[in-house]
C-alpha cells in the first residue's frame, strides 16, 4: 500500500514538472490591503483572460480562473513590481507570462492554484490599487 501511494506520488511529481510552457495574456496583481493579505497572503497573483482558463490544467470550476507564483520573488523581479508604498494598496498591470508549471488547488477550504512563472514576454506600466 506504502508503495502505491509513493508511486502515485510520484507520478505526481514527474507530470508537474513535464508540463509544456502555456503563455498566457492577462493581469498580475500584488494587492496589499488587510482583506487580501489575510486571504492570499503577501503574493503576487495573475488572473488571465477568460478566453485562455482552458489552457490552464485545472478542472473545470465555476470560479474565475486565477492563480499566485510558486516562485514569488522572481516573479516580482521579472514583473517588474513596485516596492509597497504607503499610499496605495498594491499593483496592478497586464503581462503577456509564459508559466511552466501548475498546480491546481483542489481541496475544500482556504487555498488557490499555483503556477511558476518562467518568463515574461511583455508587462505595462503598473497602476496603484486605490484603498477603499
């Protein structure tokens, strides 16, 4: 039984580290307010556009498609984004990313898909996040 599951796993393993680049259009956001940081944590996330969550490996979802970088640090760094500032509560820009793993979030409760990012292919200029 032991080895079956470790089979399993790493089957697992292997499938999420073979998956082909997806590049995909959309907007990155790294939002700073209470609410979210409670929720996603000090991440930054991308919702791509609705016309592109089939090329994302996830079951299908009643939900938008959305997910936070694995590789977070990097992300920041190749998105190009800000430094936190007290006047504004986070950032937010279209990008064209090329991401080459993901992994979906499927269990119940408080999680989200997650997905490194390998490249970007072209990001605008970010716009501040109003506080409400």
């Amino acid at each position: 039984m032991k080895l079956a599951a470790a089979l399993l796993l790493a089957t697992a393993c292997l499938s999420a580290r073979a998956q082909a680049p997806i590049v995909l259009d959309g907007q990155y956001s790294l939002r700073t307010d209470e609410m979210s940081l409670e929720i996603i944590g000090n991440r930054v996330c991308f919702a791509p556009d609705k016309a592109q969550w089939g090329r994302l490996p996830r079951p299908a979802a009643s939900h938008d498609a959305w997910f936070c970088f694995s590789n977070d640090g990097q992300a920041r760094r190749l998105l190009r984004v800000p430094a936190r500032q007290a006047d504004n509560c986070g950032w937010q820009a279209r990008a064209r990313i090329v991401i080459d793993t993901y992994q979906a979030y499927t269990e119940q409760g408080d999680g989200n898909d997650m997905a490194r990012l390998a490249s970007v292919v072209k990001v605008a200029q970010p716009n501040a996040i109003a506080c409400e």
